[in-house]
C-alpha cells in the first residue's frame, strides 16, 4: 500500500528535512520498523542509521520495511549494503530494501524539506503524510493529516524516546485520524523541541 512519507533529520530553521518512502509509511508500518531499525539494525546509533537511511540513498525508498515473518526482520546492515531496487517479478523482491537509486533505478537524489508554517504558500512535501525525525534522544513523528476545514500542514504528533517503551503505533494513528489529537494549524516543530542536534 502506498503511503507516503519521509525519514527525516532537523534542520537549523527548526524544520525538517529528508527522503521519500513510498509503501506502509503510517507509523504502525515506517514509524514502528524505524523503531526496530535504530534497536536492532543500528544498535542505538541515530547516526549511523541517518547515514545510511538518509545520506547513503539520496533518491529515497520504494520500500525499507521487512515484510517477511516478523521474528525474522528488520533488514539487518548486511542488507542494507545491497539495498537496490528489483521488479515485481523478481524472485528476490523483498528480500532487500527497495531504494530508488541503486539496483534497477538509477534516479535522482531528492531532498524533501518542510517549510511548514513559515512559507504560507504552503510545504513543497506537503502530500508526505508521515515524516519521522530522527534525533539522538528519539523521533519526531509528524502528520499532514488535518480536519477538512483545516488547510493541510505539517504538525507535530509525538515524540517516540528510543529508551522508552515502544508507543502504541496503530493508536497514534487512530488519534491523529479521528481528530483525538488536537487540529492547530501550527507546527510544533521537531527541533524546536530538541535543544541539540
Ligand atoms: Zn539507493
Ligand atoms: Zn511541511
């Protein structure tokens, strides 16, 4: 399923940006394997984790979730050295992450950045309906998701601590789709409330 989003790191203008994922990015999909990833994968090392999510794969993900069974996954480092991205025909679809600049895509980098709410001509990204900052304390979530009345922006949901609990991913979703999360317009941007980094 298409769901569009981004992984993402703050930027100095206490905004975001970062890099496309196309499938599963509501946060019981990205949001929850990102979790796994950086306890897992990355071993609680936020940079390493940005490196090759973000810097390493400038044209962004068609798919870095692990689909298979799920005392299997996430996709380990090694994997992540062959991510590239494969047909629908191939017998080793899945079996790597799926990014759009290696394997059989060769595109372009694209860097995706919020400007939500300075630039009231709206966010270039503002159809990425999830994006997660990452932090060294934990990730940002943020949503475009608002009330029809509301024009559409990107606003804080919460912030996922690494050595807290895993949050209730599909409950964090339900608030911010039935409105439980309150609908301001603002932002309340990520770095804004990070001191550092
Ligand atoms: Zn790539
Ligand atoms: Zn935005």
């Amino acid at each position: 399923m298409s769901t569009r989003g981004a992984i993402a790191l703050p930027t100095p203008e206490s905004g975001w940006w970062g890099r496309y994922h196309h499938t599963d990015s509501y946060p019981a999909g990205l949001g929850r394997e990102l979790y796994r990833l950086y306890h897992h994968t990355f071993e609680r090392d936020h940079t390493a984790m940005a490196q090759t999510l973000i810097a390493d794969h400038p044209a962004g993900w068609s798919c870095l979730l692990y689909l298979g069974d799920d005392a299997s996954g996430p996709f380990t480092r090694a994997d992540f050295d062959l991510s590239g991205f494969v047909g629908a025909s191939s017998p080793i679809r899945g079996h790597y992450p799926a990014c759009y600049c290696h394997g059989q895509r060769n595109e372009p980098a694209q860097r995706l950045t919020c400007r939500c709410p300075r630039d009231q001509n709206g966010c270039g990204p503002i159809d990425i309906e999830w994006a997660y900052v990452l932090t060294a304390e934990g990730m940002w979530v943020i949503t475009s998701h608002t009330a029809d009345h509301h024009r559409p922006v990107h606003r804080f949901v919460d912030r996922v601590i690494w050595e807290e609990a895993e949050p209730d991913w599909r409950r964090m979703e339900q608030d911010v789709r039935t409105g439980a999360l309150p609908a301001g317009d603002d932002v309340a941007s990520p770095s804004r409330q990070a001191s550092s980094d």
